[in-house]
C-alpha cells in the first residue's frame, strides 16, 4: 500500500539525489524531524489519532503547514502520513520546477522575437 520512496523517477526529474530522497529514512515520532529528514519545513501541525476509522479508513489524520502551504492527509499509520506528506512535497516541487522551466523557454522565445537577427544561447534552454 505504502508507495516506496526511493524513486529514481525523482533523481531523472533533476530534484537531486540526497539520502531523502533515495533511501528510507528511520521515523523517530516527532513529525517535525521527520519531515525534516525528508527536506522539508514543517512550520506546524496537527495530527490526530482517531479511536474508528473515518469515512475513507484512515485512523490518522493531520493538518500540515508545509513553508506556508496547508496540506490535510490521512493514513493508517503514522508512517503512513509521512510517507504521504513526503511525496505531495515533492510532487509540488515538480510542478514548481516545471514551471520555471517553462517560465525560462517564454522568456527565451519572446526575447528572439524582439531581436530576431541576434543569436542567444542559453544553458537552460534546449530547442527539439
């Protein structure tokens, strides 16, 4: 059920290849440090352990402020929700990233529309 997190889809997406990011990381119960050996800012938290599942199953559920973003999750275990709050970070930081990306490309292409005789290169541009 629980989704590995070593993804080598993550290390191919340019997001690097620290240990959070390749290898399971020991959980030591404070969601704030273990968040943090993921790479990410806990700024705070909620997390509440449920005596009967709720709707969707989950027996843990928690509010996350992750660098001013709120996250709700819910898991089975608190490993779980973890696991969860890990990969929606990361899932972000893609979306961010692809985003400047073509924030760049926008940049670059109307740039050679105002100068079309002159030639640009740029290193973080590459045209198929």
């Amino acid at each position: 059920m629980l989704k590995e997190l070593s993804d080598s889809a993550a290390a191919r997406a340019g997001l690097g290849t620290s240990t959070h990011e390749t290898g399971p990381v020991a959980l030591t119960g404070n969601p704030y440090t273990d968040l943090a050996a993921y790479g990410i800012d806990l700024h705070g938290c909620s997390i509440r352990y449920r005596r009967v599942p709720n709707l969707h199953g989950n027996t843990i559920t928690g509010r996350f402020n992750v660098c001013g973003r709120e996250y709700t999750a819910g898991a089975t275990s608190y490993e779980g929700i973890i696991h969860y709050m890990a990969e929606k970070h990361r899932e972000y930081r893609r979306y961010v990233a692809e985003c400047h990306k073509r924030r760049r490309e926008r940049y670059v292409t109307s740039w050679e529309a105002r100068h079309p005789g002159m030639t640009f290169n740029h290193c973080h541009v590459t045209f198929m």
